[in-house]
C-alpha cells in the first residue's frame, strides 16, 4: 500500500552513480596512468634509435657521396691536365717534307774567332723541297752524339760555317754547323725559325 506522501519527510539517500545526472566518473587509478607513461616512453626510445640510425646511414652515404665525388674530381682534373698537355710533340721528320737535309763527319776549319778548345763539325745541306720560302741559320740547327748530348752550334768557329739565307723553292745550301768539344755526332736537326717542324738528319 502507498503511503502518503508528508511533505516534512525527508528523501532517503541515494548512492552515487545510481542515475544522478552529473555524478563525475570515478578518478582513473595511478596504475593506468603508470602504464600509459611506460607505453609512451618505450615508443618514444625506440622512434629516437630509429631516427639515429636513420640519421647515421645518411652519414654514411654523404661521406661515400663525398669520396665519390673527390674521385670523380681528381679524374676530372687527371682529364683536364691531359687536354691541357695536348698531343705529344711531332717527332722529327728523317730528312723529308719541304726541307731536305743531309749531314756528314767534316774536319773543323779554324776561324780567327776560335778559341784554343777542341771543335767538332758537321757539313749539312739543306734543300728547300717545297713550295714556300725556307729560312737557314746557323742557330736554328743542333748537333746530338752518340751519347744522347745535345750540342748547340758555336757561330763563327769554322770557317765553313753555313751561312743565313731564305731558300726559294728549288734551291738548296751546303755548309758546316760546329759543336764545341770532341764527340761523335749520331744527328742533326734543323728547326725552320725554331717554331717549325723539326727535320732530323743522320750523321753518316
């Protein structure tokens, strides 16, 4: 049976969470929020080892790069010092091409600008071949020995001394060239105005 209601009654208490709007949920507990930490940190420690070892193959990769690029440079430079070198100079001609040129042993002739040491002479000739002028001076031809020294003409030594002309197409000239010293003459070469091809001669 209901009993009446007494507006002095007072309502009996009622336990929380029992459909009271508002109750707050209870406070999580301290070893959920331990767990969640732990979880966090793990992660947090294996994506830093992650991104050292990310970070070091990159390392690793630059200093290749580096090497890589230090040998790609120094064959960089190894190729321009050969362009820069050029092709090898022209090996002298044996007494062909425009100039014709042959040598012999010769006795040295004395000349009153000799001094008293020892001379050793060669007579050459020289004959233009081509079609251009051909320059001869005493200076633009050498004298090599058997031993591979090469020996430079002593102007006005002998009296035989080829003399310094232009050569037209067709002629020719004949004279000595002197070293000083005793030696055994192996070649001759004859440079036209010293910047032309070399023309080298035996000496027979």
């Amino acid at each position: 049976m209901n009993q009446p209601n007494d507006p002095n009654q007072q309502p009996y208490p009622q336990p929380p969470g029992y459909g009271f709007p508002g109750t707050p949920p209870p406070p999580p507990s301290k070893r959920g929020r331990f767990a969640k930490f732990a979880g966090f940190g793990c992660a947090g420690v294996l994506g830093l080892v992650v991104v050292i070892a990310a970070l070091s193959a990159s390392g690793g990769d630059s200093d290749d790069g580096g090497n890589t690029a230090a040998d790609s440079s120094a064959t960089a430079s190894a190729s321009a010092g050969a362009e820069e070198d050029g092709p090898k100079k022209k090996e002298p001609e044996q007494g062909g091409g425009q100039v014709k040129l042959t040598a012999e042993r010769a006795e040295f002739s004395k000349s009153i600008l000799a001094d008293g040491s020892d001379y050793t002479s060669v007579r050459v000739t020289v004959v233009n071949d081509g079609d251009d002028d051909v320059s001869v001076n005493p200076l633009y031809f050498t004298i090599t020995d058997t031993d591979g020294t090469k020996h430079t003409v002593e102007l006005g030594a002998d009296e035989q001394q080829i003399d310094t002309v232009d050569l037209a197409p067709g002629e020719n000239i004949s004279g000595t060239v002197t070293g000083k010293g005793l030696f055994t003459p192996k070649y001759v070469t004859y440079t036209d105005g010293l910047l032309g091809d070399p023309v080298r001669v035996n000496v027979s």
